[in-house]
C-alpha cells in the first residue's frame, strides 16, 4: 500500500459548524485570542481561559464529522492513511480514521501544569479551577498555546519525509511550523492542496479549488483511478 500523508486543518473541520480562530476575527466574546491562548493569558486568568475551552469542548459535542472525515477515513481501504492535524477537535476518529497526530493537542484532553507528560482524558466538556492531576497541580488544556514549542512537529516531519502522497486540506499553509512539513517530501512526491480559495503555491502542487468535503471526494476519485 502507498502511503497517503494528509494535512489537515481549522477548514476541514468549519464545515461541521467549528468556527475558527480566523472566523472569530482573533476575538472570542470580546477577548483577544492571546488572553485564552496563551501561557501569558493562563497566568494572568484562569477561570477565562478555563471557560474558553470550556465552550469549545460544549459545542464540539453537537458536533458531527463531515463528508470529508469520512471519505478521508473510507481511502485506508485502499492507502497507508496517515492524517496529521492542526485541530484539537476529535472528528477525525469519530469519521473513522484511525492513524492521527494532533500537533497542537487534543481538546477533550488535560494535563498537568507541572508534569507534562501527565495527560488524561477528560470525563465531559468541564475543567474547573482545582481539578488536579495525580501530583497535586491544577490540570490546564492539552493544547498547544501561542508561543509554546510544538513537541510533536519532529514526528510529523518524520511522516511527511515517508510520504507517496501527500495532501493538504482545510490550511492555508500560513501556520508554521506546520506548514513546513511540506519542504520534507521527497523529491517528485505528488502534493494535493484542497482550497475553495485561491493559493499562491509551487507549480509542482495540484490545487483542487473546493471547500474540504467535496474537494477530498474529488481527490479520492483521482487517487483510486491514478495511484492504486
């Protein structure tokens, strides 16, 4: 089996009614993204940030994966699926996909604030002010803040450098690091980017203009007639 690479990002998951960072102009409820995204905002108030995260969790349990989640998940019939995502959301599995690297964490996890490698799943939408892990520390979001490292993004371009073909969806390519990965694909590796609007890329680069669900049925079409 050929091993198929996808990058995905906040589009794939705007067509199940997750609004994104961008469609929220960098302000949630008047606050600016900094002051619930960042370590800074944690520090400075915790019950804001808690809440934000909160609600975010809240509506990601209304929320259903799309045409795109699935059909991504139905092409492990026939590829070595592999989907790295900037989401935290969890609609990639619940679509069926079963091999997913969150690089920017997983919403419906926490961790400690002092032990990093104490993370668990958390049992409903809420995490409130003394919740604790096992040691004793308030548990924060397992999410990868604005100016934090990214600890994951070394496997991610181990995946990417693995890849017979490798396909963006729902990301602009803007969010770095991750839109680098696409600098460690071997030479003459087929790219697909899927993007309702218009992007400025490498010749070398299939763009597929449509928005994440009908243009990844589209790009199932090709990859089963041309790359099987």
């Amino acid at each position: 089996m050929k091993k198929l690479v996808i990058l995905s990002g906040a589009g794939i998951s705007a067509e199940s009614g997750i609004m994104t960072f961008r469609d929220m102009g960098g302000l949630w409820e008047n606050y600016d993204i900094m002051e619930v995204a960042s370590p800074q905002g944690w520090e400075n108030n915790r019950e804001l940030v808690l809440d934000f995260y909160n609600q975010r969790r809240k509506q990601l349990l209304e929320t259903k994966p799309n045409a795109a989640h699935i059909k991504l998940a139905e092409l492990e019939k026939h590829f070595d699926v592999q989907i790295i995502t900037q989401n935290v959301d969890d609609l990639h599995e619940r679509g069926g996909s079963k091999n997913i690297l969150h690089i920017h964490g997983e919403l419906k996890k926490v961790r400690s604030t002092k032990y990093e490698e104490l993370v668990y799943e958390l049992d409903g939408w809420e995490l409130k002010q003394g919740d604790l892990c096992a040691k004793g520390y308030q548990l924060r979001p397992h999410i990868v803040w604005f100016g934090e490292d990214v600890p994951k993004i070394t496997e991610a371009a181990e995946i990417a450098s693995a890849a017979d073909i490798f396909v963006v969806v729902g990301t602009s390519l803007n969010v770095y690091p991750a839109a680098g990965l696409i600098n460690y694909t071997k030479p003459n590796t087929p790219i697909f980017l899927i993007d309702p609007n218009s992007v400025n890329t490498i010749s070398t680069v299939t763009v597929i203009k449509e928005k994440a669900s009908t243009g990844v049925t589209k790009l199932a079409k090709i990859l089963i007639k041309d790359y099987l």
